[in-house]
C-alpha cells in the first residue's frame, strides 16, 4: 500500500498539481462573470434571481442544488487531462475503454430465478434465446437465507422471489446445456456465507461437466453491506467473520477462477432500502477499500487483486444526477486506487459496473408507467458508461416479471442499443458545463462520506457500531414521509392521479409442485450420498472457520460431498456465533 | 374514561427480506399513538404466539416475497385454532396482487396494505377496525 496511513482527504488533495493547464483562461472568465451577473440583473426575473439554486425532489436521489444555468464559472479549474481525460485513459472519468461501446456493447443481463432449478433453466434458455448476452440468477427466500427447502422455516416459500438451490445436484440442473464456457453469468449470492456455500456448489457442478475453472466468466455478489445491514432475516453471523468470509471468497475466487469477478460491491440494494445516491457509492467504496487492504496484509499483490474488482449501482430518476455519479465513480476509484493503493496496472484502477434501474421508484398505480420511468434510467446509466445494464420490469409492484414483462425489458435495452445511436460516440454528456459540475459535486461528497467512515475506524466498525443501520434508517422515514406528501412527486401516485378504474395485468404466479419436488431430491439426495464423507466434510470446514485459513476450498470439499446449504450454514453458526444486529425502531 | 391505546403486534412474514415498509408503518403507527412491538422475520406459528404472549389488538405481517397466500392463510387457521382470531385485527401488507388480496380477504384477513398505500389511511383503518372489535 503507498499511502496506507494518511487519511483519504489528504491522500487526494495531494495528487500532484504541477502541469496543470485548465480549459478556460482567467480573462475570458472574468468576462464570462461580468456578463453573467448582467444578464442576472437584465434578463431574469426576481423570482428566478432568488430561487437560483433548486434541490429536486427526486426518489433517492442526491439532493444537490442545481443552478438555474450552467456556464463555465461552474467549473473554473477543470483541467481536460487532469481531470477527464480521454476514454481509457487515467482518471478514466469518460470511461474505461477507449472505444467504449462500439467496441464492447453494454451486457444485456437480466435477473431470473423462481420455482426450482429446472423452471428457471427453461426461463434462461428462453432469455438466451431472446437475445440476453449475459445470465444473471437470483435465489429464493430459503436459498437466500441459507435454510434449506426442507427446513421447517422455509415453509411455503420454496421457489418464491427466486430459485430453490439445496445442493451441488440443483446447481447442475440450474445450468443444464447452458454453455458456461460461453455465457458469463451473475450469480446473485448477496452475502459473503451464501457465496461461500453456493459459488462452490456452482463450481462443483462446473467440474462434474468437465469445465476446468479458467473457462468459467461471471461474478457473484459476495457483499457484507448485503448481509449485514441491507436484508431483515431471522439469524445473522457477526460482521467481522462475514467481512472474513467476503475476503476468503474473494481471495480463492481470485486464485484459483481467473475470469471471475470476485466481488461485486453492492450498492444497488442499500440505496434502495435507503441512501441518498452519493452514501451508496461511499459505502460500496469503503467496503472495497477495507477489502483491498484486508487481501493486501494476505500478502496479495494489489494489481492481482484489484483487477477483478466491479461495483453494482441502482440508477434512479435524477437524470443528469445518475449519469454525472457514475463518471464521477470512475473518477474516484481511479484517483483511489492509483494515489491509495499506488495500484500500476491501469486496469486496477477500473471501476467496472453493472446497473439496475431502480426498484423502488415502480409504482403499483398504473404501472405501464414504470417502462417509461425504467426506460429514462436504462438511458441514463449507458450515457453514464456502464458496463452491463437490468432494466426493472413494469409488474414488479405485484410480484416477479412474468415472461412478457421480462422480454420487454430485454426489449428496452436493446432499443437503446440498436435503435437510438446514444451508443457510437463516447461519453456524450462530457464537457457540458452542467454534467461536469455535477460530476464534481458527486465526487467531493462521496470523499466527504468516506471520509465520515474513515474517522470511526473504517467499514466494519461502522456497521458493527450501528452507525450505518441508523443512517439508513433515519434516511427512510424521511424519504418515504415526502413520498407520501408529494414532496417528491410520483405521477400517478400522489399527482396526476386518473382516478379510473385499472385494467388488470398479467401477473406471475410461482409454478406449483417447486416445494415438493425440492423435498424429494433433498431426501434423494441424503439416501444416496455417502454420509460418512458428507459428515467429514463439515467437519474440516468447522475447523477451518475456526482456524485462519481460507475457508473456501473447505466448502468446495462440502459441495462435492452432498451437502446441503442448511448443512453448511450450521457449520458457520456453530463456528462464529450469532450476532443481533443494532435495532433501528 | 381513557381511550385504550391500540397494541399492535408487527412482523416480517417468514424470510422475505425487505423491510423498509414495514419499519415505516411500525413508526407511523407509533407516533399516531398505538403500541408497536416488531418481532421481525417470524414464522407464522411464532407470530401467533407472540400475539398471545403480548396481548396484541392488531396482528400485522409483511411480505413482499411472494409467500404471502401460503403463510397468510396458516396464520389465520392457526389464530383461529388458538381462539384469537375473532377478538383480533389481522392486517397485511407487501406485494400482493389483485386476485391474492381477495382469496386473503375470504381467508380473514381484515385489511391488505399494497404498495403506495399512504400511512394516514393505514393509521385510520386500524383506529376504525378495532372500534368494531
């Protein structure tokens, strides 16, 4: 680690400033002000004068004042080279490929998962087939929270809000002929203890194909903002064996599944429970650092390490705002990673990123409303330069996408990629005085925010304290209470309300039978294993938890033995304890 | 004599993992004067008994992870079973689609909260549903 002791803020306000060359020369801005504080006088109106500066009211949005007009007095000091730069190159504020998406259009990745593993094998054969460049695999209720279909508490919930996964067995079946040479795939595990129980499963079905690990391509989530702060569940292992686990996963993914993005630093669902769109990039952010500097005392190299690194944001209704922080995103993790960690490789200083429209800015009322809304956030996220896009389907108010509502998202996505050229010039917002503001804004906060948690002892200590639980908590109750006075407007909601009568739409109901055929093969599955191996299995993983070695290779030893998730996840209760988390009401 | 202050029993229903709605509702109900207790992510059968435990007037779950028809309905039979259905409200509240809300409604349910419900109409039909208690 270069820098390794100063604190962020001086870290970055120590980048050499020797060659500076701004754009805008200081005569012209001095004209450019004299004029401007005529045309104020002159032109506007005193209403306009005085309501200058205007805070949208926009679901979890940044809450920046924006300005009347934008001109170069907003930006005074914006060095091109310093601080854009050209597409690939440093601070990579325009994006991190040179040729952008005409040279690797944007990943069309939409999440499925529901009923049991053979369902949601039909509906990724049928996303494929439809055109989908990339899978992506949500789990259910139980699979999520680590119990299995046959545990009493996953009663009723088998195959809902994703798909059942109990063993290395339903992992084969989930991928069955699907080329996972070919197709990367997001395996959306959330916490760092499910990654740690499924991503091997996942990895043993891999092997039972004869696909070696260096063919597989595709990311798991592995967060402990996920784990920790952002799910309501009934058990909970403490965070500093979880953030041990997120580093296990992403130590082992990274030495041993080359192509692999071992982690992807989740803001999406914490902005979505509730933080302002600059909190979510500076948590993410504080977590990756921690995590950087956590491999590093490992003794890993920090270019081996950080190369692998992507982020996951909600994009929201703030238009500008949106694109603005991902460009500012790029340009922080650069200026992090090269100033912090004194990273060399350019590639490490990447901040590579899947989006997601926003789930929570989808109403219930009149929801073919929400492929419009969808639609203005998808446009946003790719004139931000994201990397790989889930476009929110219109009926999620009711229940998961039915087939059509998850084909018109693929469908809006492709829309944009095919049909609205936004995709042949790069980064087409830069230099616009108003964009470059923003981008600025978003920066200086998110340093702002880190540095907040930097002063109470880093990520971990935040979330241990409660610090982070009671931020988002309080940032709710708030944001929902303008929800609901139209502080924030939501058409059809709380303006523009019709009044009329809604047609129904077609909602997804779960397939029948999920529950019981995950019942048989666990059953199946327990007769047929050699127990003796499956019982010895568990057993080195609970010594290993208990030890200070990497625990993945242990659980990959548990999924080629038949265990089961439920098998494992009592290893680690029984290994690290439970842990209450703070309460916020 | 002193109106009585309505105790209201919260919970999340099974392992659904969303939580800011019902962290909302549990704060309105409470600065509209009621009682809240929130017990978190519960099974049915450990709802019912903490409805008794506490002697709860309204017994209200969340669930916006598409079990609520399966676990809804046990509750309710499990209520009934443990006589404490008829003295009681049950409310609930999630992502619920239209033709679920109504076989919930058949099942007992008193009242279904879906997305965009404003809390003021959650505060009053709980203040009007238990006067007729």
């Amino acid at each position: 680690m270069a820098e390794g002791k100063k604190t962020l803020k001086e870290i970055i306000n120590k980048i050499p400033q020797d060659k500076r060359q701004t754009l805008f020369d200081g005569k012209a801005l001095d004209l450019i002000k004299e004029g401007t504080i005529k045309w104020k006088e002159e032109s506007l109106k005193e209403g306009d004068r005085k309501n200058w500066k205007v805070t949208p009211g926009t679901t979890l949005g940044s809450e920046i004042p924006r300005n009347l007009i934008y001109t170069p007095l907003d930006t005074p000091d914006l060095d091109y080279r310093r601080d854009l730069g050209n597409s690939g190159q440093e601070p990579f504020t325009r994006g991190v490929h040179p040729n952008m998406y005409r040279g690797k259009k944007f990943t069309m990745r939409q999440i499925n998962g529901f009923g049991g593993p053979e369902d949601t094998n039909k509906r990724l054969k049928f996303m494929l087939d439809s055109g989908a460049t990339g899978l992506s695999v949500i789990f259910d209720l139980p699979t999520t929270q680590m119990y299995d279909s046959d545990d009493p508490i996953s009663s009723g919930q088998v195959g809902t809000s994703g798909v059942a996964i109990d063993s290395t067995r339903d992992m084969e079946i989930l991928f069955d002929a699907i080329p996972l040479e070919e197709v990367t795939v997001s395996i959306v595990t959330h916490f760092p203890s499910n990654t740690a129980i499924l991503f091997p499963m996942f990895l043993a079905a891999a092997e039972k194909r004869g696909i070696s690990f260096d063919r597989l391509g595709g990311t798991v989530q592995n967060d402990t903002t996920m784990e920790e702060v952002v799910r309501s569940g009934p058990e909970y292992l403490p965070p500093k064996d979880v953030f041990r686990i997120q580093c296990d996963n992403n130590e082992y993914i990274r030495q041993n599944i080359p192509r692999w993005n071992f982690t992807t630093f989740n803001g999406y669902n914490l902005r979505e429970f509730g933080t302002s769109s600059v909190t979510e990039i500076a948590i993410a952010f504080a977590n990756a650092m921690e995590t950087l500097e956590n491999l590093s005392s490992r003794g890993h190299d920090i270019d081996f390490i950080a190369k692998r690194l992507a982020f996951f944001w909600s994009i929201s209704n703030d238009f500008f705002d949106e694109a603005a922080r991902i460009r500012a995103a790029r340009r922080l993790w650069s200026r992090i990673m090269k100033y912090k960690f004194g990273a060399k490789d350019p590639r490490s200083q990447w901040m590579r990123c899947h989006v997601q429209t926003s789930g929570l800015t989808l109403t219930r009322q009149e929801p073919l409303n929400n492929i419009v809304r969808a639609s203005y956030q998808a446009l946003a996220s790719v004139l931000g330069g994201a990397q790989s896009l889930h476009v929110s389907s219109y009926d999620e108010a009711y229940a998961v996408p039915t087939e059509e509502a998850a084909l018109l998202s693929l469908r809006t996505q492709q829309i944009i990629q095919a049909e609205t050229a936004v995709t042949e010039v790069v980064d087409p917002l830069g230099g616009s005085y108003y964009v470059e503001a923003l981008t600025d804004e978003i920066e200086k906060r998110i340093i702002d925010e880190l540095s907040q948690i930097e002063a109470q002892g880093g990520y971990v200590k935040a979330i241990e304290r409660g610090w982070l639980h009671r931020k988002v908590a309080t940032y709710f109750q708030t944001e929902q209470a303008k929800m609901e006075s139209g502080e924030i407007p939501i058409v059809g909601l709380n303006c523009y309300k019709s009044g009329r009568k809604e047609a129904p739409i077609d909602v997804f109901s779960y397939p029948e039978e999920a529950e019981k055929r995950q019942l048989d093969k666990l059953a199946r599955l327990k007769d047929e294993r050699d127990s003796k191996k499956a019982q010895r299995a568990l057993k080195t993983l609970e010594d290993a938890c208990k030890s200070d070695t990497n625990i993945v290779p242990y659980s990959l030893e548990c999924a080629r033995a038949g265990c089961s998730e439920g098998e494992i996840f009592k290893v680690f209760k029984s290994a690290y304890g439970l842990w209450n988390p703070p309460e916020v009401f | 004599m002193m109106k009585k202050t309505i105790k209201v029993l919260l919970a999340k229903l099974g392992l659904d993992i969303h939580n800011r709605g019902v962290l909302f509702v549990a704060k309105n109900l409470r600065d509209a004067g009621m009682e809240v207790i929130y017990i978190g992510n519960s099974t049915p059968q450990q709802i019912i008994n903490s409805a008794i435990q506490e002697d709860a007037d309204v017994v209200g779950v969340s669930s916006l992870g598409g079990a609520h028809l399966i676990l809804g309905e046990k509750l309710i039979s499990l209520a009934k079973k443990e006589h404490i259905k008829e003295d009681r409200i049950y409310l609930m509240g999630g992502a619920v689609p239209e033709e679920d809300m109504k076989k919930l409604e058949r099942a007992g349910f008193d009242a279904i909260f879906t997305s965009g419900a404003a809390s003021k109409e959650i505060v009053s039909s709980i203040e009007n549903l238990v006067k007729e208690l």
